[in-house]
C-alpha cells in the first residue's frame, strides 16, 4: 500500500468528517493505480442507521468500478457491518485513524470485532488492513464529537 500518500488522503477523509462533527466518520475511496479519489462519504446515521462513513462512499462509486484497484481511507477502523460492505465491494485496501479499541475505550458502542479479523476470515477476498495513520488527529475529532455530545442535552 505504499504506493498511496496516506497522509494526504486521510487528510481528506479527515476534512470529510467536518460534515458531521458528532459523528466524525468520514471516508475517501481511491483509484490504487492512479490515486485518483473516485467517491467520498461521512456519516449520515441520522437519516439511515446503516449509513456509515464507508457506506455513503460505497453508495457514491462509480458503476465502472470493474478492474480498478480500490483502497478505501476512513477515519475510524471500519464496523464489521462496513467491513462486510467494503469486501463486496471488491475494495483491496483499507487505511484507518481511529481503532475500534480506542473508540471503546472512549465511550462509543462498537462491535467488538476487528477489520483486519474479518479480512483474514474471508479468503474469497483479499483485503489489507493498515490502521494508526493520523492516529492522534482522528482520535482528537472522536474525543471532541464525545465532549460535545456530554454538553448537549439530545446526546444518544
């Protein structure tokens, strides 16, 4: 996967989450070949609860997806509802920020089932998982999403 600049997309997976501040998932999917981001997506859970990050970027690709390499960047280490998503999706490659544990550890229900344990239990697909990318700025957008949502009064 070194053939990415995986600061600069999840730079970009990290602007995406912007558009949704409590719920700071965002996610790039890219051309692995060219670099070429090919669909975007962040959270939007409020009006669809399985509409992740990854989904909203999943539903925006393109149809002419066939032969290209694709690797997906994200902001937080994908669900196993998402990680399904993406294998189907015939995506190779998945870059997070953000791990599942570290989530956990910070108040937010997750599943406790890894992606890179999903990857390997599906051997019709081949998928590499690289987490810990822009760890720091990833966790930092989860830890303000959570004080925010201690603040307000309408918090799940």
């Amino acid at each position: 996967m070194s053939e990415l600049p995986h600061v600069t997309l999840m730079r970009r997976a990290i602007a995406l989450a912007g558009n949704a501040p409590d719920l700071p998932f965002g996610a790039v999917i890219v051309d692995r070949g060219t670099g070429e981001v090919v669909a975007e997506g962040w959270n939007r859970t409020a009006l669809n609860p399985t509409w992740h990050g990854e989904i909203d970027a999943i539903n925006h690709l393109p149809t002419a997806t066939a032969g290209r390499r694709l690797a997906l960047y994200t902001t937080a280490e994908p669900c196993p509802m998402c990680m399904g998503a993406i294998l189907w999706s015939g995506i190779e490659a998945v870059v997070f920020g953000t791990s599942i544990r570290t989530l956990q550890r910070q108040g937010w229900r997750q599943i406790d089932i890894l992606a890179d344990e999903i990857a390997r239990r599906n051997p019709a697909w081949k998928c590499e998982v690289l987490g810990g990318v822009l760890e720091a700025e990833c966790d930092a957008l989860f830890v303000a999403a959570r004080q925010n949502a201690v603040r307000s009064p309408e918090s799940p």
